[in-house]
C-alpha cells in the first residue's frame, strides 16, 4: 500500500539521489500552501487505515526494504 502520492501528499526521491532530496525539501520549506496541503492529504489517508491496514502497510515496507 503506497503512503505518498506525489504533488498530492508528498515526494518520492530516490534513495542515492542526495540532491533530488535536497531539491525537495527545499521546495516544500519555502511553500506554506504545499506545505498544508500534503498534511491535509495525508490526514486525509490515514485516517481510512485500521490497525490491520497499518501493519499490513509496515510490513510491505519491511519486505520491499529486505529485497
């Protein structure tokens, strides 16, 4: 289950890409609106998630960080 949509609630950076990273957090620091609007998006989705869904959603990470 995907947790961050990117433009919506988010950013998906690469994880070697330092300066994409880099880019990202600065662009989000500097926007207010942005800023808000991920958190709003984000509360939006997990406020759908059960404890089932939770712990499924952490152990598909846990298995995709393992491969």
């Amino acid at each position: 289950m995907e947790l961050v949509f990117p433009g919506i609630n988010g950013a998906i950076v690469d994880e070697t890409d330092v300066p994409g990273l880099g880019a990202a957090l600065v662009a989000v620091s500097r926007d207010e609106g942005r800023r808000r609007a991920y958190g709003e998006q984000s509360a939006r989705l997990v406020a759908t998630f059960s404890l089932e869904t939770w712990a499924e959603a952490l152990t598909d990470c846990g298995l995709r960080l393992a491969s």
